[in-house]
C-alpha cells in the first residue's frame, strides 16, 4: 500500500520500533508509513471513521471490525507502521497466539511484525528461512526479498536480489515504488547481523 504521499517513513521517528527489528523493519516501511498510528490514506496517522480513536489506542479486535469503515473513507485498509491488512492481523494473531483484544500499540505491532514475518512459522517463511540460514545463500536471500515484495507493495520486485524497477505484478494498478530492493537487501543483511549479535 503506498500512502507516501501523506509521509513516508524516511522521516519518521523509529524511538518506538524495537531495535531488534529495526534493520529490516525501516527498510520495508520506507514507503508504506511513517507512524505506528497511520492507515490508508493517512501516513502520519488520524482518527479512525466511525470509532472517533487513533490505530494505537484501540484493540486488534476494534482494527478488524473497522475495516469496511476506513475502505469507505480512503479505498484500503492497512493500518499501522507496517501497514497490516485485517486478514493479515488475523492470521498472525492466530499463528502466534496474540488475543485480539490486545491493544494496537507500538509494542504489539512491533511482536506482529517480528511473529508474522521473522519467523519460519510466520506469514512469509522465506524470511525466516533466510535470517536463520547462510548469510550468502543468494537464492534464499533473492526469496526473501520477494516476499517482502509481496507483503509490502511498495517495495520494488526482484530477480536473482536486484531490482526490476516495478512493484510486484499484483500490486502495480494501485500502488507506486517507494523502496528500492536494495534497501530491501540492505536490511535483510543488516537484520541477519543483528539476529547474531543479540542472540
């Protein structure tokens, strides 16, 4: 989803993303958001319709039911820093075991992304698989790449870990570049490092 034009996360303050999630983490929201209260249509975040609160004070469970109410508003409905679509929260929360009456806090957006997307059972595997694995295993690392691709559409699509200039096929209507797969590299190595270093 690409709400840069309402702020992108280049300029946005990362004190609240964990610093275990940091190298990939600022690499993929680049162009999707640049707060942990922004949604479709709102980079830097607002009130949502209908609920009259911001993304972080209210629960997963308000977030989901709120969907039809902010595609009304704007035309989508991700939310938060990393931009989650509501049958992506409901599926994370469900792998990982997260009760949707949490609330949607820095915090909890931060443990969704690190469960949905970090992790080998998480929502896109071959991250995991890459941050787990052989640091130089172009071929686990170019599907890794790919996935973030996937997941986050404005992040440039690519082949063999270089970039092809376009998003990913199904997202190209809609959305617009806003991270470079290199950046995308970039934090994957980076993330790779730091699951070392802090383990």
């Amino acid at each position: 989803v690409d709400i840069s034009s309402n702020g992108s996360a280049g300029d946005f303050d990362v004190s609240k993303i964990s610093k275990d999630l940091l190298p990939l983490a600022q690499a993929v929201t680049h162009g999707e958001a640049s707060s942990f209260d922004a949604w479709y249509g709102h980079g830097n975040g607002a009130k949502l319709p209908n609920i009259g609160k911001l993304p972080t004070e209210c629960s997963i469970k308000e977030i989901m039911q709120n969907e039809s109410a902010r595609i009304r508003a704007t035309g989508g409905s991700a939310i938060g820093i990393y931009q989650f679509i509501p049958s992506t929260l409901a599926a994370i929360c469900k792998v990982s075991k997260i009760s949707t009456d949490e609330i949607f806090s820095p915090e909890i957006q931060n443990t969704l992304f690190r469960r949905g997307y970090l992790s080998t059972s998480g929502l896109r595997p071959s991250i995991g698989k890459y941050l787990q694995g052989d640091k130089n295993n172009q071929s686990n690392l170019s599907l890794a790449m790919q996935a973030c691709a996937k997941e986050w559409a404005s992040v440039e699509w690519s082949e063999n870990c270089v970039g092809t200039g376009n998003i990913y096929a199904k997202y190209r209507s809609n959305n617009k570049l806003g991270t470079k797969a290199s950046q995308v590299k970039d934090g994957l190595l980076a993330q790779w490092d730091f699951e070392r270093q802090n383990k």
